[in-house]
C-alpha cells in the first residue's frame, strides 16, 4: 500500500515540476477555435444530412 501512494505522491510531483503546461491565454484561445469549428462541423453534418434526407424522400416518392 505505501509504494502506491508513493506512486501517487510522486506522479504529482512530477505533474508540478516536469511537465510544460500550455499558458492559459493560449488555451483560451485554441478552445475558441475547437468550439467554432466544432459548431461549424456540426451545421455542414446537419446540412448534408437534410439534403440527403430530401433527396432520398424525394427518391421514394417517385417510385411509389
């Protein structure tokens, strides 16, 4: 049990000291970017599924 926390305590350690974390301005930034082009991803998904929607509707219209 004691060489897991050891483990844990050191894994902090190591997250305080080691590890270059990106400036919060920067994140800021890029999280903008991330949610615009999500949301831009989302609405060309949605477009083209409400054409394709169309077109099959349509498709099956025809044949009846």
């Amino acid at each position: 049990m004691a060489a897991i926390i050891t483990y844990i305590k050191d894994s902090f350690e190591e997250l305080r000291t080691n590890v270059s974390w990106t400036p919060r301005a920067e994140l800021q930034r890029l999280v903008v970017i991330v949610f615009v082009f999500s949301v831009l991803f989302s609405l060309a998904i949605w477009g083209a599924d409400t054409v394709l929607s169309s077109v099959v509707s349509g498709y099956f219209k025809f044949i009846n």
